[in-house]
C-alpha cells in the first residue's frame, strides 16, 4: 500500500493556493449614527478621520437626507485624529451647505484635532463649538 503522506497543518497542500482561515479584514472604517431634530441632524462620529475613512464620512454627510436639513452638527467628541483629508472633508462640507443656505458646525473638537485645525486656520473660517447643545442653541 502506497499511499501518499498527509500534508501537516504547516506544510503546503500542493494546490498553490494558500489557505485563508476566514475573511479578510476591511479597511479602516467610522462609526457614524445621525440623530435628527427639529430643523437639524447631528452626526456623531466615532474613530480617526483620514485619508482610508474620510470618503466614507463625505459620503454619509452628503446624503440625501441630509442636503435639505437646515443645521448639521458634526459631533467629534470621539474622534481623537483627523489628517488633512479629514479637514478636506469639513470644508467642502461647509462650502456645498453655504451655497444652498444651509448651515454646518463643528461640535466637541477634540484637543489634537483642534490643533491641526488651529493650524491650518481653519478655527477662523468653520464654526466651531464646545458642545452640541452649544452648536444647536446658536441655531
């Protein structure tokens, strides 16, 4: 009788593909919920806003659902890093919603975050809040 050996769990199994044991992971994303009110919607944002996840929070603010809401507060109280892209994100935000009258502000920026934004002057150009309930309260 001969049989050929049975490959070990370390050794390869000749099919040249290599084994998988599950699925791969995704790329980085947030964790993004809306809650809508009376003439506004905050979106809280939770994780680091850069250059793999920015795409998906521009995505999520741009809906249609969103576009005809008066004020749409950005809670970043959870988000502890934000790259250029992320600040990209914010402008063009904030420049899409002024052209059709609608308003955008910024609540709970986070120290390291702020710093890049104090930075790039960005403070002096987007409205930035303490709290939500500050950014709701201005209206």
């Amino acid at each position: 009788m001969n049989r050929p050996p049975t490959p070990q769990p370390h050794e390869p199994t000749g099919t040249g593909a290599p084994t998988v044991p599950g699925p791969l992971p995704s790329g980085p994303s947030l964790a993004i919920t809306s809650h809508a009110g009376q003439g506004h919607t905050v979106v809280v944002v939770g994780g680091s806003i850069d250059y793999h996840t920015s795409p998906q929070l521009l995505g999520h603010l741009m809906t249609k659902e969103l576009q005809g809401v008066p004020l749409v507060v950005l809670d970043l109280s959870r988000v502890a890093f934000c790259d250029s892209s992320g600040l990209g994100v914010f402008v063009e935000v904030f420049r899409r919603r002024s052209e059709t009258g609608h308003r955008f502000a910024l609540a709970a920026v986070q120290p390291e975050v702020r710093r890049v934004m104090e930075l790039t002057h960005l403070v002096d150009i987007l409205p930035l809040h303490a709290t939500v309930s500050d950014a709701l309260a201005e209206g």
